[in-house]
C-alpha cells in the first residue's frame, strides 16, 4: 500500500504518469512494481535488449497469465454454477478464454493503447489485445498475488465486459464445437470459403476447414455459414477417431 502511495507521488511529476494513470484505471488497484506491468505491454517487436542479450517483452508474461487466467475461470465457474455439470463449464470457459473473446474484451478495457510495438498496426500479431491481457493478469499474479487476480477478473473483466449468460447461452454448433476444440488444443484454424456458381446459377458455398497447411474439412451449402457448418462437421468426425 505504501509503494502504491509512493508511486502515485512520484509518477504525478514523470513522463509516464498517463502510462501509470492509466493503469490505474484498468487496474483497480495501486501497482507495486510498474516494470512488471510495462513489461506486460511490450510486443515482442519492441523488445528491449539487455546487455547479456536476452529480450524483454511480454511473451513469458502471456505464458504465465494464460495458466493463471485458466486457474481463475475454472474456480470462478465451478463456485458461481453450483450443480452444473463438467461439460456446461468447460465449454463456457472455453468460450471466455477464446481468442476472439479475449481480443474483444482487452479493447473494451482500454488495453490497446497500453501496447508498445514497433510493427505497423496492419502488420501485428494476430490476437495482440489477448495476448496483453493475458500478459497483464500474469504481471498482476506476480505483483499482488492470486487472490487480487481473481479480483481483477471478476470485477474488472467479468462484471464490467463480459456477458456471461449470452456466453452460456450460446448455441453449440458444429463451428462452435470446432474452435472450443481448437483453443482447448493450443490450435489456430482458419475458414476459407468461396462462392462459386451453382446448378441453375444459384450460388453455392465451399468452405475448407485449415490447420496450418491441412484441410480438416470441406463443407458446400447454399450459404456461407451453412458451408462452415459442414466443413466443421466433417472436421469434428476426423479428430474424434
């Protein structure tokens, strides 16, 4: 608490007191180690050289925050949804720790703008607002502990930018099914799909299912949805056996 103090008056007359401000307002809380949370901001494309030669970014911090952040979820699941069962749970927090998700909730909470990188934003890494999210919960596991990180999960997160009972709700479909698969596994997958002229040029749908340079599944249908539906279909029968 006394750092927290300390710092506040010290970054009050520093450059990087909109940085530590900032923080603040994600936070919740006061920091104890500002490093740690620069660190957490920092893409691998803006990695800071030590003289020994080893770089510093976020990557290691993304690793650590990535367990932790499951840790959580896992808890917060199983004490908030007494009497459901194992399935329900796993794919809710399949869904909250998704990429997509994650993205989606590190830009609502400012995360952004927090980033240092040195690439053109048209040539980022994919999922770069997840990654410094999960980056963030890590440094704040090292900071304060697991318990203000469960905190800063479900009242930083959780009450203020993430619906869970649209999440719960969500139809399980064969897409759905596919990438709560994929995040579970540590897998991209990507849909490529294509319209192509059909019989009676009605147009029809082709879509490959891909993991890195292997087509899992092609599905066709009158839409593109419908196509991804059966791509994941096929997809879901192949890694099932």
């Amino acid at each position: 608490m006394l750092r927290g103090i300390f710092n506040t008056v010290y970054f009050l007359f520093h450059k990087d007191r909109d940085f530590f401000f900032n923080l603040i307002r994600i936070l919740g809380f006061f920091p104890s180690h500002i490093s740690l949370y620069r660190t957490a901001f920092t893409h691998k494309s803006a990695s800071v050289t030590l003289s020994n030669g080893d770089k510093i970014n976020n990557e290691r911090l993304e690793f650590l925050g990535d367990a932790v952040l499951g840790a959580i979820v896992a808890e917060f699941l199983f004490r908030k949804y007494e009497g459901y069962d194992e399935g329900f749970m796993t794919k809710l927090r399949a869904r909250i720790v998704k990429r997509k998700q994650l993205d989606a909730t590190a830009i609502k909470m400012g995360i952004p703008t927090m980033i240092t990188s040195a690439s053109h934003p048209a040539n980022t890494a994919k999922h770069l607002y997840g990654n410094a999210l999960e980056a963030l919960i890590g440094a704040i596991y090292i900071d304060r502990g697991f318990s203000i990180a469960k905190k800063f999960f479900r009242k930083r997160m959780v009450q203020k930018h993430i619906d869970l009972s649209k999440l719960a709700d969500k139809d399980s479909d064969y897409k759905s099914q596919i990438i709560e698969w994929a995040q579970k596994n540590k897998q991209d997958i990507v849909f490529e799909s294509l319209e192509e002229s059909g019989k009676g040029r009605v147009p029809q749908f082709i879509s490959n299912l891909m993991l890195e340079e292997e087509v899992l599944g092609t599905g066709k249908g009158q839409s593109k949805k419908e196509a991804e539906q059966q791509a994941a279909k096929i997809a879901l029968k192949g890694i099932s056996k």
